[in-house]
C-alpha cells in the first residue's frame, strides 16, 4: 500500500481558462505502463511505441466511450530526470477548461486500470515532492512560488535570483563556515583549557567574527527582499481636513478618494496599492482623527484608523501648515502626538509631513517634511524619506533576492546564537560547552531556511500556498 506522500498524483498545470495550449500532468513512480498504455491506445493500428524520454509525440486521446478528446503531445520524463524526481508525464493538449478536464479524467481513468492508485494533487504537491526528493532547497521551492505570484518585473527578478543564486546560495556557504567552527569547537572540548592553545582560540574566535560579519550582510539583504515580497504598509494620519484624502490621489496619480472641504469627508478606510520605486506600498488613508467625533459613524471610522496604526510599518502624520498658527488646530495636534505616543509601543516609523504649504507663505516646519498634495510639491522627497525610514537601500537593489518573513527571523536568530558564541569565546574561563550549544543552535536556525532541519507543519503551510500543478 502506497502512502499518501508516494501516490501518483495529477492536476492541469497551467492556469484556468482559455490559451493556445493547455498542461495536464502526473507524477508518482512506477508510471510507464501509463506512458505506453496512453502512447498506444487499444485498437491502433500502428506497431507498439515506447515512450522516448523527453521527447515529444503526438497522440490522439479519447474518452471511455471512444470519442475523441483531443489530439496532444506526449512527454515522458522518467525518474530522476524529471522535475519532480519521479516520473512524470506531461500531455500538451488544447487549451480549453473543458478539454483539459477531460484529458485530466481519462489520465486518472487509465492509471487506475493498471493499478495504479493516482489521485488529484494538492496546491503546491508537484514542488513538494521536487523539495522532498532533493530537487530543490527550500528557498528555491518559495521562489518558484514567489515567481508565479510577481506581478511587477521588479519583484520576478528578485525571486528569479532567489531561485538560482539567492538565498539557498548564500546558506550553503554559512553553514560551511559555521561547521569548520563548530568542528574546532568541539574538538577542543575534550582537552582541558590550559591546553587549548591561544593561537588556536583567536583563530576560531576570527572565524566567529568573519561568520558573524556575513550574517549581518545576509540578513540586510533579506530584509530588503522581504520589502519587496510583502510590501510596506503605509498609514495617513491626522486631523480632519489635513489633506489625507488628497495625498492618497496625488500618489496613486488618480481621484482615488473623495476630497471635500468638509471636515470628516473619509469615514473608513480606503487602500490603494502602488509602487514607490519598484517597492510594492500599499497605502491606507484613514479617517481624519479629533476629539469629538460627529456622529457614531465618525467614531467609529477613527477607532480604525488607530486599529490600522497598529499593523502599520510606517507612518505619515499629516499636518495642516495652513492652520499651523490656529489654536484649535493646536490643541488637535497635540491629542494626537501623545496618542501616538501612547500606540506606537513597537519600533514603527513615524514621519511628521507638513501638508498644504502652498497656502501657507513663509511658514517654517518646526520638524519634518513639507509637502503640497495640491501642487504636488515635495512628493518625491516625501517617497525617498518613507523608503529611507523603512530602511530601503536603493545601492543593494540589484543583489536582492525575494525574501520570506520566516527567512528574517531564522537568520535573527543564527545571528544572535553566533553573536553569544562570540562573545563566550571571549570570556573567561573559556566554557567550550555553551560555546558549542550555541553554535548547534545557529546550525539549527540556518538549516530551516533550506529545509534540511523543519518541522512537516511548515511544509504543509509553505506548499498549501502554491496554486495546483506546481
Ligand atoms: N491649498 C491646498 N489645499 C489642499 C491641499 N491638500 C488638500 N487640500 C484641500 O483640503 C481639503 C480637505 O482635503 P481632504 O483630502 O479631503 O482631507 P482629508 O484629510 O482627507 O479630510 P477627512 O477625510 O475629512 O479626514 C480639500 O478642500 C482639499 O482640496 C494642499 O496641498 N493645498
Ligand atoms: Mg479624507
């Protein structure tokens, strides 16, 4: 009886709806007697045909009742040289859903004839096995992902570079560097300290140092990729009226959001996503906040203004130059830096942007950035600071690679375990023991980037978020 994870498997892999050409595919061991019974189909009148590793040869399929289906390639990819590992049969046919439904069933009906046990395959099931047959790390399994998924050329490039030379790449020569010191390490820990010799330890203690240093490198550069895979969420705050309507217009470059003279105009949300200079922003404007709200609409449209601050990554408090000498305006503004204050408990960056300075001659901004979402003046040095503050670095751009969130925090955490064994290294007495536990700790962390150490948990949510027939 085969398990579940060795069933053959097939789906249609290209996506639904109509095109040139359609792709059903299959996967499993054991699959050419389906390869030869689909090559000569019962009642031809040619001699048998063995199926040519990836070449392709046209064939007419039909259905149970012996009408056609459609006339296809065949491909046949036998283990391991396949891109799964397994064999796999690729049948090229029409691209119609209902053609590739039936080509998909009549698939099923045949290998099931000969036995072979074949069901449907699950999001993401094809790249699994590629990942659990050591086709793929890891990382590259997400990059594939990442690249089906891209919808700007600047995030396909960086996940095309995470799925050749990213971040699988750049792993595999850490953990060189971090087994070469873990081997010192735990050599010596059988020799007593005296005998450790004082060469020897500042040289593991330079390998600590050079690790460290890529560490630091690896994670800016992940950090970067992660920006470019989830984008950045961008609230605008601030007073009624402030102009948080027509800031959001003047970015997204269209009438986006109703803008009024009247205060209280925005009553819930709004998002607009965009790009600031290749990186993905999704920008939230937010009903305008003061002390007394309106009506109960206006209340509750300022109670999720401050819910979006807190899943915001970075923060435009927009100001009314206009009414900067305004008493009242003053009192406002004051609510709302010590609410912000208050909120703002994690790190998230907060750009204070003083708006409609065009109305506003000779003022002078006690801080922060001047801006007119009317004339459009000072927006492009506004994009530059939200992307400085978030720590976007237009210099590394051409070296970043697609990054995950679970990326970030491993090499977080390799990082601090390869910090404390530095700083072990150091100490004395010198305690080899907590040194070595740290530095298996690190290997630990690394190894889950590429998936040579992860819990199946994880596997399942990595592939669940594929599309079928991948
Ligand atoms: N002169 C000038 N007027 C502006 C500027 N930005 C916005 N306004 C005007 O200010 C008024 C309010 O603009 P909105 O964009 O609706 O302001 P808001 O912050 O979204 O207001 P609420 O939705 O009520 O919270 C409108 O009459 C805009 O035309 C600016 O840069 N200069
Ligand atoms: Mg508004």
């Amino acid at each position: 009886m085969l398990s579940d994870r060795q069933a053959p498997i097939a789906a249609v892999a290209t996506a639904s709806g109509k095109g040139a050409i359609g792709v059903v595919r299959a996967s499993g061991s054991g699959l050419l007697p389906l390869a030869k019974a689909l090559l000569n189909p019962v009642g031809t009148p040619h001699a048998p045909r063995e199926p040519q590793p990836r070449q392709a040869t046209l064939v007419q399929l039909h259905d149970e009742q012996h009408q056609p289906i459609d006339q296809v390639l065949l491909l046949w990819f036998p283990a391991p040289h396949s891109y799964t590992g397994e064999d796999v049969i690729e049948l090229q046919g029409h691209g119609g859903p209902w053609v590739l439904q039936r080509l998909l069933h009549a698939l099923m009906v045949r290998a099931q004839a000969l036995g072979l046990p074949m069901r449907l395959a699950r999001p993401g099931e094809f790249t699994e096995r590629a990942y659990l047959n050591h086709k793929l790390d890891l990382t590259q399994a997400e990059a594939i992902a990442d690249l089906i998924d891209a919808s700007t050329e600047q995030a396909a490039r960086s996940a095309a570079r995470a799925l050749t030379s990213g971040l699988g790449h750049a792993v595999h020569g850490l953990r060189d560097a971090l087994i070469h010191l873990r081997m010192w390490v735990e050599a010596s820990l059988d020799f007593p300290e005296e005998e450790i010799d004082f060469l020897a330890q500042s040289q593991a203690q330079a390998k600590q140092h050079d690790l460290h240093e890529q560490l630091v490198a690896l994670l800016r550069q992940a950090r970067q990729g992660l920006l470019l895979r989830e984008g950045l969420r961008l609230v605008i705050l601030g007073q009624p009226n402030a102009g948080k309507s027509s800031l959001l217009n003047a970015l997204s470059g269209h009438e986006r959001a109703i803008v009024t003279d009247v205060p209280g105009t925005t009553r819930d949300v709004l998002q607009e996503s965009l790009s600031f200079k290749g990186v993905p922003v999704h920008l939230i404007d937010t009903a305008g906040l003061r002390q007394h709200a309106g009506d109960v609409v206006e209340q509750i449209g300022m109670d999720r203004t401050w819910a979006q601050v807190d899943q915001a990554d970075a923060i435009v408090w927009l100001r009314d130059a206009s009414r900067a000498k305004d008493p009242e305006s003053q009192r406002e503004d004051q609510r709302i830096a010590q609410q912000l204050q208050q909120r703002l408990t994690h790190n998230i960056p907060l750009l204070e942007v003083w708006n409609k300075v065009d109305a506003a001659p000779g003022f002078q901004a006690p801080q922060g950035l001047c801006i007119s979402a009317k004339t459009a003046l000072g927006l492009e040095a506004l994009i530059d600071a939200v992307l400085q503050t978030v720590g976007w670095e237009a210099a590394l751009q051409e070296g970043v690679f697609m990054a995950r969130e679970r990326h970030v925090q491993a090499l977080t955490a390799v990082q601090q375990h390869v910090g404390q064994a530095g700083d072990q290294l150091k100490s004395t007495p010198l305690m080899l023991e907590l040194v070595a536990e740290e530095l298996r700790q690190a290997q630990q962390a690394l190894d889950g980037i590429t998936g040579e150490f992860t819990a199946d948990d994880l596997l399942g949510e990595i592939f669940s978020g594929f599309c079928i027939g991948k």
